[in-house]
C-alpha cells in the first residue's frame, strides 16, 4: 500500500496523502509513489490542474521519522525528497494545496511548493526540522525568503515557531483561507477555472515566473519573449481572438497550429 490515492475529474488530478494514522508522514514508500504520480501527471496532456491535499483532517506532518534513522547514507535518503520537490516546482500544470490540520516541516514545505495554497482556518504550519535537529529541505531553504524575506524566513526556520492560518496568510504563505465546509467546493471552482484554462499560456507563465525570481530584467524579457513565441504557435491565441469577437467563452485545447505557415493547421489535423 502507497498511501497515496489519485483521482481524476474534469482535467483535474488530485493527488491525497492517505497515510491518516500518521498524520499523513511520508515514508520512503510514499515519496516514490508522490515521484511516480508527479512525473505521470507532467507527461499526461489530460491533466489540466493538479491538487495536493491529505486524508483524514490533516495535510502531512512532514517525513515520517517514527522508523528511526536509515543506515543509507543521507544523501542517497534525500534523493527522493529532492525529485518530489522538483517535480512539484517543474509541473507544467498549475497546482493546488488544500490544506487542513497539520502541514509541518516537508509537509509544509510540499505546500508552499505548489502554486496557490488553500488553507482552513483550523490549519497549523511549521518549519519544525530544528527542533529535530535538522535544517529545512524541500526547497524550504529557496521558497520561504522569496515569499516572507530574509528576516521572517529566519524566525520561521530558527525557531520553529508553530503559526495559524490567518497568520501565515499575513506573510504570503496561504493565499487563501477558507472554511472547512466550503474548501472543497472553492478547490473545485478553482481547479475548474484553472483547468478551463490556455494549457500552454499557462504552463508558459508558471514557468516565468518561477524562473524570474532569480533573473535580470534582459533575461527576463528574453524569457517573454519566448513564452509569446510558443503561445501564438498554439490554436489557443486565434480561438481567444474569435472567442472575444463571438462574445462567446473560449475552449482551449493547447493544440500545435502555427499561423501563416502553408496549411496553417494544427498537427491534429495533418
């Protein structure tokens, strides 16, 4: 048994830790499997928006250290942690945290990997690897002074303090906080929109901004200007364009078709 369930509705795949009797803890054999179905979901041009959220009244309460120490050498144990967490950062498809009860330490960290977090008011968070004698990981490190600056990042590392929704909402670490009746139908809402969404346009933008936190403006704009080149290459941008004079919704598909070449139609086509 993974510990891990996956489910499909509507382009959205979500993707539930399922281990509630440890408060949904990671061990080795659910980091493979999180590494198998986050490496799947990339490839699968079905999959639309992705959801991480855990069973059982809690998101995840980090690796699962109730086992003891492994005898592998540490950075082979890692290994895992760090495939998982570039996984989740290199999605093509925009990504969701819902997130109730616990989400501390790499659990935490998962959920600030993804790119919009949904927390009920009941949620708790901590960046509690010192108080085991550990420093942060699962890109821990990287994401928590580019979302809180250095100085918060430090508290929240340092001490390991445990902090509320509506707190971690104030420093940018939810972006939403929504009530445990309604959190599912709002991730539901909100994977729609998402999964309605340019499926390029969106995986190009993602992309930017990811790698733009560590850019100069020339090469962000160099950036840009090859995102637009593979938008307009899509069937996508002529489809807005009429959906707009139609005064219609637009339906995008994500598909091949390159304006003003000889056929001018998309590979589906040919």
């Amino acid at each position: 048994m993974t510990g891990l369930l996956i489910d499909d509705a509507d382009g959205v795949r979500t993707l539930t830790l399922d281990r509630s009797h440890r408060r949904n803890a990671i061990d080795a054999e659910l980091w493979e499997a999180l590494r198998a179905a986050l490496d799947d979901a990339g490839r699968d041009q079905s999959v639309r928006a992705l959801v991480l959220t855990g069973a059982g009244g809690d998101f995840c309460s980090g690796a699962d250290i109730s086992k003891g120490l492994s005898s592998a050498h540490p950075l082979y144990r890692m290994r895992p942690l760090t495939d998982v967490t570039m996984l989740l950062h290199e999605l093509p498809v925009p990504t969701v945290a819902k997130v109730t009860g616990v989400a501390v330490g790499a659990g935490w960290n998962l959920a600030l990997g993804c790119d919009l977090v949904v927390a009920t008011p009941e949620a708790r968070f901590s960046q509690i690897f010192t108080r085991r004698g550990l420093s942060p990981d699962c890109g821990g490190s990287w994401l928590l002074p580019r979302l809180v600056g250095l100085q918060q990042a430090k508290r929240l590392a340092l001490l390991a303090d445990t902090i509320g929704a509506e707190e971690a909402r104030a420093l940018n670490l939810v972006t939403w906080v929504v009530d445990g009746t309604e959190v599912d139908a709002f991730v539901d809402g909100l994977t729609a929109r998402l999964a309605a969404g340019a499926p390029v346009a969106l995986a190009q933008t993602k992309a930017l901004l990811n790698e733009n936190t560590d850019r100069t403006l020339r090469e962000s704009l160099a950036g840009e200007a090859r995102a637009q080149a593979a938008n307009f290459a899509t069937a996508d941008v002529r489809e807005a364009y009429a959906a707009f004079a139609d005064r219609r919704d637009a339906h995008f598909t994500g598909r091949w078709a390159v304006p003003g070449t000889s056929a001018g139609r998309s590979e589906d086509e040919t």
